[in-house]
C-alpha cells in the first residue's frame, strides 16, 4: 500500500524534534483524523528587505500522526531545506507526495499537513519580522488555522 520511500521516510524521519529559538514555528492539523504537525524555521535574512528571498537555513518537525503524516514531515523538511521562503511557500501538497513516490489516495490528505505547516511557519515568520503578507497566504492561514482548532477539539476528545 505505502511506497518503499513512504516507509523509509517512516520508520527513519529525517530532521524530527524541534528547533529552539525557531525565527519560525506553524502548526497544522487534519480536520477528518485530528492529526498534528508542528514546523520549525530556521531563516537566514539575504538582501533585499521582503522576506521572499530569505533563505530556510534548518527546518524540523513534531508530528502526531499516521504513518503518511510522519513521512511527509521528513519529506518536506527534506525538500525546503536551502530553499528560499519563496520556493517553500510553492511546495504543494503533490509534491510532497511525488517525492514520496506517491501516496495511497485515501492517505493524500496526510500530504496537506506538511505543506499547510510549513505555510503557517512562514506566515509566523514574515509577522514576527513585520514583512507584506499577500492575500494568498493570509487567506491560507485563515483556513489552516480553523482546520487546527478544529482537529485540536477533536484530539482533546
Ligand atoms: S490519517 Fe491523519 S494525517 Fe494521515
């Protein structure tokens, strides 16, 4: 059912646990299953002023989920490491999974914690730095937010 990488991711997460002092931390959870996950930044400021170009220096996760969920943290870590804020904040929830050689499609929600988590650090990082935050992240951030109040009712259940 799970890919040979989903199962390498799970049973050895690359960059699990937490980073103090993140510039950066978001948090998302799964309104069908009540799963969490939690993102850390690390950002390195380059020219420029906005943010975009900044640079994720370290990143780790915490999550409390499936095995997907697991997976997809390491993968994502995997993936934004080095990269702009910019080229994060373009990192879908499919590529996520291709990454992962693909996900059972009843497991593909699992992939929208890692990207939605992940947006919300950014969003965490550019308001505690006072950067512009476009109408499409803080759209996303209004929707990730309900979804993580909602499944955290549900894991308080
Ligand atoms: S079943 Fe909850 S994130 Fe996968």
């Amino acid at each position: 059912m799970y890919s040979k990488k989903v199962m390498e991711h799970f049973m050895n997460p690359m960059n699990a646990g937490e980073i103090e002092n993140a510039d950066g931390t978001g948090i998302a959870g799964n309104m069908i299953c009540g799963d969490v996950m939690q993102i850390f930044i690390k950002v390195k400021k380059s020219a420029g002023g906005n943010g975009k170009h900044d640079i994720i220096e370290d990143i780790k996760f915490k999550t409390m989920g499936c095995a997907a969920a697991i997976a997809t943290s390491s993968m994502i870590t995997e993936i934004a490491r080095g990269k702009t804020i910019e080229e994060g904040l373009k990192i879908t929830k499919a590529d996520v999974a291709d990454a992962l050689d693909g996900l059972p499609p009843i497991k593909m929600h699992c992939s929208n914690l890692a990207s939605d988590a992940l947006a919300e650090a950014i969003y965490d990082y550019f308001s505690k730095n006072k950067y512009e935050i476009s109408e499409g992240l803080k759209k996303a951030h209004e929707r990730i937010k309900q979804e993580r109040d909602y499944a955290e009712g549900l894991g308080e259940k």
